[in-house]
C-alpha cells in the first residue's frame, strides 16, 4: 500500500514539473487591419451566460490573416476539420476551427472560428498566419474569439486588466491583454 501512495505521489510531482508553473504572456490583435476592433467582451444574458472573451473581427471573411496572438514562440495546437464558413456551422461543439495553447497549472489560450487554408495546422510560431477570419462552428459573423481558461473555466482578468473594452483597436500591433499559461 505504502508503495502505490509513493508512485501516486512521484507521478503527481511529475505530473506538476512537466506542466510548470503557470506565467503571463502578452497577447496582440490577431488581425493585421486598422479596421479591426474589439466587438465583444464579457456579458451576461437573460438566461445567466457569460461571454467572458474576446471577440474581433474587421468586417470581412477569408481575406485578412488569423494571427497567433501570443507575443513569443509558442506551440499552436490545431483542431480543424470543419468546412468553410462566414457565418456559422455544427462543428468542434460550437468552436468550429480553433487553436490550444497549453501552459501550467490548468491555464490555456484559445483561438476560435478560423477558417481554415494552407497556414492552418499544429506548429510552434510566433505570431504566424494560423488560417483567414471566418464564422466556423457557432458564429453568427466572421470574428476571432479569444479566452483565456483555467481547467475549463473562463476568466476576463487577461484583458480587463489592461482595459480593453468593446472598440478597442485590435490591430496586430496592439496588445489587447496579459494571458495566463
């Protein structure tokens, strides 16, 4: 017995290691644009919902780059396999096309609704195209729906704490926030 609590105990330290601690990263507008901004942020609906994310777009579909926003090189994991869309399709359970980042102590960024073209895939990048604004998954608009979560929960503090509020500027050289990972 004392033997399978001592396993339990190094594979968790493992486990805490592996993941490392948990650290703020910058995150700039993923769209290279003047015309883009900042459209939605947290709200609360009738029924109780939160947003409680980013989302920016520039007016159009497929033209413009989806940028990683993550300011240094990080590794971009890619869940696609959704069709084209502008303004909405069933797939990935709402998220359409999107990107994890991964960091520790149960934080991630996630970028969402890409539509897909020959950038998007899994890679390790620096503000690199991942794919085109589009609408895939439960979009009623082509837009960038960015939120940082802790074990699945969101959480605002990454660009509230930076003041960024619908019609901020979300140009790719503006920071729009201060992401945990």
């Amino acid at each position: 017995m004392k033997l399978k609590s001592l396993m339990t105990t190094v594979a968790a330290l493992v486990a805490a290691v592996w993941a490392g601690p948990a650290a703020a990263a910058t995150a700039n507008g993923p769209i290279c644009d003047p015309a883009a901004y900042v459209n939605s942020t947290t709200y609360y609906g009738c029924t109780g919902s939160s947003h409680t994310a980013l989302d920016i777009g520039n007016g159009s579909c497929g033209e413009w780059n989806h940028r990683g926003m993550l300011v240094g090189n990080y590794y971009y994991y890619y869940y696609g396999g959704c069709a084209a869309a502008c303004n909405g399709s069933v797939c990935n359970g709402g998220a359409g096309n999107y990107y994890v980042v991964s960091g520790g102590s149960g934080w991630d960024f996630r970028q969402l609704h890409i539509y897909a073209n020959v950038s998007s895939g899994t890679k390790t990048c620096d503000r690199c195209a991942l794919g085109l604004v589009g609408g895939t998954g439960s979009a009623t608009g082509p837009h960038v729906h960015a939120d940082n979560r802790q074990y699945g929960t969101r959480k605002s503090a990454w660009y509230t704490s930076v003041g960024t509020t619908c019609g901020t500027n979300a140009n790719c050289t503006n920071r729009l926030g201060v992401p945990t990972l």
